[in-house]
C-alpha cells in the first residue's frame, strides 16, 4: 500500500510540473518566414520549405521559444493586406516582425539548380534574442520542400539552443558575474561555434575587464564569421580600428556592415565621408553610385557625389552631375559658378557638345562675360563650325579689348579658316593676271589677322610671342604652298624675328620647333624671289646693293640650314642652286670692282 501511495504521489507531482511548463511559454518569440526565390516559379517551394521548418522548429523547440504558428502568421499578413502565402523583401519582413511583437525573425534566399534545393537563411535579432545567425543548407537527389525544411528547422533549433546560453551570458554579465559569463558563452560555443551572440558578449566582458582592444576586436570578427552580414559585428569591428587608428580598416568593416544594412544612408553617407577624406574618391562615388541606383532622386546623396567627383576630378562623373543639375533646374543657368565649373568638367574630357550646350547658356545669361564668349568659340572650332567660332571669339574680343589671348584667337580662327581653293588656282594657270589677283585676295584675306597678332607680338609674355609665332608660320606656309611667297616672306621674317635665340643653348623645346619649320618655309618663299633680285641688282651696278644681295642670300642659305630637318632632300636642292647664286656674285664682283664684300 505504502508503494501505491508512493507512485500515486509521484504522478500528481509529474503531472503538475507539466501543467506548471505548459503554463509558462517561453519569452522569446520568432516568425520564421519563407524565403526570396530568384526564379518567380520557385515560390511555391520556399512557403512549403518554411512551412515545414515552421512548424518541425515548433516541435523540437517549444520549451525554448515561441515560434508564431502559420494562422497567427496568416492573420497578421492578412491585417496589412497581404495573401497568407507571399515573400516579403526585407523590409516588409521587418516590419511584419515589429508589428507581431517578436525577438527575431528569418529571411534568406532559396535557388533550386536541377535536383538540388540550396537556402540561404539569415535570422535577424530585433529583441536581444541572441539568434542572430547566418547559414545555408542544401538538399539533393531528390531536393524536396520536407527534406530542406528539415534541414532549416534542425539548424534553427541548434542556435536557439546556443542562443539560450547566450543570454545567460549576458545575465550573468551584467551582474559583474564575469566568470559565469565567459562560462556560459563557452556553452553557446560548444553548441554553435561563432554564434554572434556568444561572441558580442564576451567582448563586452573583455571591455569591461579592461583586456584591450585587440582582445575585443578578436572576438567581434568571430561573431563575424558566425554572420558575415551582422551589423552589430561590423560597427564594433569599425570602432575597434579606428581606436586603433586604421581608418582603412575601419572604412572595410563598415563597408561590410552596409553590405548587411543597404537601405541604411546614413552608414552610406558616412562611408563617402571617410572615402573622400582618405582621397579614395572613386571608391566613395561607387558607394553612392549604388545608392542612386534605386534611389536616383535622392538630392542629398546626388548633391554629395557631386562634390565628391569635383574634389577627386573624377571629371566625366563631375559633369554627367552637372548635365542631369540643369536638366532638372534649368535657373542653375544664372549662376555663373556653376556654369564656369561644369564649362571645366567638359573641357577636362573633351566633350565639346556638352562645352557648347553650357558655353550657350553662359552667354545667354551673361551676354557681357567675355569668358564665356571664348569658351563658345572654342567649342564652335573644335566642331569645325569656323565661322561661328570667329564670330564668337570677335564678341569676346569687343567686350575686352585688352585681352591678348582673345586676340590670339581670333587671329589663329582668321588664319586657320583661311583656305586656298587648288582646283579653282589650277584652272586660272593659263591666265597670270587672273591667277595673281585670286592669290593676292588670299594673302588679304590672311592679311586680315595682322592687327590681332600685332598686340600679341608686343605682349611681354614669352609664351603669348610663341603662340603669335605659330599663328604668323602657319600664315607663311599656307601662302607659300599657294605660291605666294613674296606674301609669306613677312609672315615668315616676323615668326622668326620674334623666337630669335636668346642665349646658345636655346636650340630644343617648342620655340626651336616653330623655328625651324618657319626657317624651311623663308628658305623656300625666298628661293623663289632671288631670281627677280640677281636681276634688279645687276642692273644697278651699285655694290652697296650688291652686298645686299650677298647678305641676303646668307640669311637665305642660314634658314634653309635651320630648316633642313624638315625636308632634307628639298634643302639640299635649294642649297645646290644658292651656291650658284655664290659662283655669279664672284663675276659680279669683278666687273663692278666691288671692294665691300
């Protein structure tokens, strides 16, 4: 009797224990919700996958957490609207575990490739649940929806597990107990090594032992290999670094705590920030980039990857911003900073219809900005719009007359729009008379840029005289190629005259190059005047003009020297006739018993 009163004790006593457990549900709670497919047919697969992980984690972990069954589900999707069986992204998934009140929710990926099933689950902690995790698993031949959601929920349940020793590290932590904390994350470990959780715990007990931050650090990327996309990890991550004074590091860790967080700006921005800081200013504009990709209205981030690529001249980028700036408000016109700062961006990569379209605008707006005016003229001769570009440089030049270099401009748009019609000279070579006035209405034309490149030539800037000098030779050539060197004589004596050598070792660099082409080209427009001058001074019988002569055909004979780099075969052949000139001027010599020479 005594041992049936015994066992009749002991099953009151079990069954009130039950009654006692059933009565008090664990605190924690979880939504395990299905998972984005990258294929839309694939989507009936990932609801059956997590009902069944659902509901197998209900099971093996009810004493533990509460696991929000399939009808509370239903009913919370259908309050906001939504079917019971639908994906969420991730911030429906957020906001649908905020509203059921829970410590921490799943989402993921789910990719089926031929017979193989492959999940990706992320489990966020929302209420100091210590869950926190990311893994994947993966089922075959056959996959089927039971198989992985097997899979899910014993994995689920062995971080609940884990989970569990993690908060009671925390406990024991807060009570100074570090001991026991270290005790019990070493649990967590044993169960799920690199749990997040476990990890953030202990480094808080190194921080509050005082070990360091090295010993802190180690433990934040534990937890981050525990969950590569943890936030948490990353930001701790971060911080230790830049205690550390590693802003590279510090920047890498953060990078990674937004590859978890990418709807997070404010990181974003902050990233840019340190980037551009650091100088590493294309990294900082792909982080914006990336941003504005679903986001291209964003004026903040669009106003600071502007300033980002004008500070790192990432000019291309700088002026895509400014083009889409004055699309968007085209009052940005009337500011003539920024219509200067975009004409830079477009000069920078050489885009001359973006020059031209702000060129436009800045006189349009500033009819009396001389700079402006040049900057359409510019961009009208890179077009090969010559005319246009003359008549802008004209207008620059009216509203600042002292401008040399606009001066410069419309002489070299005078010059280089000149052109010598072949076919027409060609057709007029049996007709002398004709063929000369049709040469001398070019060689006015040409004639026309001497006022502008005068002001040039008088200017005591070194590089001005130089840029006049390649103006002035490009002049000669054009009218010694037109046969018109008795034209091109004084184009060419005044480029040489102006890059005279000024010490002996001036003989390299751009002023020797003009030099010597102008040199070739006085050789040639005077070879074909000596004739007419051996004539006039033979005539004369005076030896003053006879010397002259000798005189001259030195500085002929010097310039063809200068210039035979240019065409050696031509000066060779010119230098063979001059010595003719030489052999006459010993007859001449004799017969007019010059003594002077």
């Amino acid at each position: 009797m005594r041992i049936l009163r015994l066992v009749a004790a002991l099953v009151c006593i079990t069954t009130a224990a039950r009654a006692q457990i059933a009565s008090q549900q664990p605190s924690i709670k979880v939504v395990v919700l299905p998972l984005v497919v990258k294929t839309p047919a694939d989507s009936t697969l990932s609801i059956a996958v997590m009902d069944v992980g659902r509901e197998k984690l209900g099971g093996m972990a009810r004493y533990k957490v509460q696991v929000i069954p399939k009808p509370k589900l239903c009913e919370a999707l259908k309050a906001s609207d939504y079917p019971c069986d639908v994906l969420l992204d991730e911030t429906q998934a957020n906001q649908l575990a905020r509203f059921l009140n829970v410590n921490a929710y799943t989402t993921g990926t789910l990719e089926r490739t031929g017979n193989t099933i492959t999940a990706t689950i992320r489990v966020r902690d929302i209420g100091s649940s210590g869950l926190a995790a990311l893994f994947s698993v993966s089922s075959g031949n056959p996959g089927t929806a039971a198989a992985v959601g097997e899979q899910i929920a014993q994995r689920l349940n062995t971080i609940v597990r884990a989970g569990e020793q993690a908060r009671e590290c925390n406990d024991q932590r807060s009570k100074s107990q570090f001991a026991r904390a270290l005790d019990a994350a070493r649990k967590a470990l044993a169960i799920e090594p690199n749990l997040p959780a476990a990890q953030f715990c202990i480094a808080t007990v190194y921080e509050a032992q005082h070990m360091g931050v090295d010993s802190e650090l180690a433990a934040y990327q534990r937890a981050a290999k525990g969950d590569s996309l943890n936030a948490t990890a990353w930001e701790n991550i971060a911080h230790r670094y830049q205690q550390k004074g590693d802003t590279l590091k510090a920047i890498d860790a953060l990078t990674h705590e937004l590859a978890g967080e990418p709807q997070n700006v404010q990181l974003r921005l902050g990233i840019a920030e340190l980037l551009r800081q650091q100088k590493q200013y294309a990294r900082a504009k792909a982080i914006l980039d990336d941003w504005l990709v679903k986001n291209p209205s964003d004026q903040r981030v669009v106003e600071f990857r502007q300033r980002i690529c004008i500070e790192g001249e990432l000019w291309r980028c700088a002026l895509d911003g400014f083009v889409a700036t004055i699309q968007n408000d085209s009052s940005k016109g009337a500011d003539s900073a920024f219509v200067k700062a975009a004409l830079g961006a477009a000069q920078q990569v050489a885009d001359t219809q973006q020059q031209l379209v702000f060129s436009r605008v800045g006189v349009r707006h500033f009819p009396k900005s001389a700079v402006f005016w040049k900057s359409l003229g510019s961009a009208f001769d890179m077009k090969g719009q010559k005319d246009s570009s003359l008549w802008a440089y004209k207008q620059s030049l009216a509203i600042d007359p002292a401008d040399v270099q606009s001066a410069l401009l419309v002489a070299k748009a005078l010059v280089d729009g000149a052109t010598f019609d072949t076919a027409q000279a060609t057709k007029l070579k049996s007709d002398t008379a004709a063929l000369h006035r049709f040469r001398t209405t070019f060689a006015d034309q040409l004639d026309s840029a001497k006022t502008y490149l005068g002001r040039a030539a008088a200017s005591p800037d070194t590089n001005v005289q130089v840029n006049a000098a390649a103006i002035m030779r490009t002049a000669g050539e054009k009218l010694v190629r037109a046969g018109a060197g008795d034209r091109a004589a004084w184009w060419l004596h005044q480029t040489l005259a102006l890059l005279k050598s000024r010490t002996p070792s001036d003989t390299v660099g751009v002023r020797q190059a003009i030099r010597a082409n102008a040199s070739f080209w006085f050789g040639l427009a005077s070879m074909s005047s000596l004739p007419a001058e051996y004539t006039a001074m033979t005539k004369s019988k005076n030896c003053s003009e006879a010397k002259a002569f000798i005189d001259r055909l030195e500085e002929v004979r010097s310039a063809l020297t200068t210039g035979r780099a240019v065409h050696p075969p031509t000066v060779d052949n010119m230098l063979q006739s001059l010595a003719k000139f030489d052999a006459a001027m010993t007859s001449v010599k004799k017969a007019f018993k010059c003594r002077n020479f």
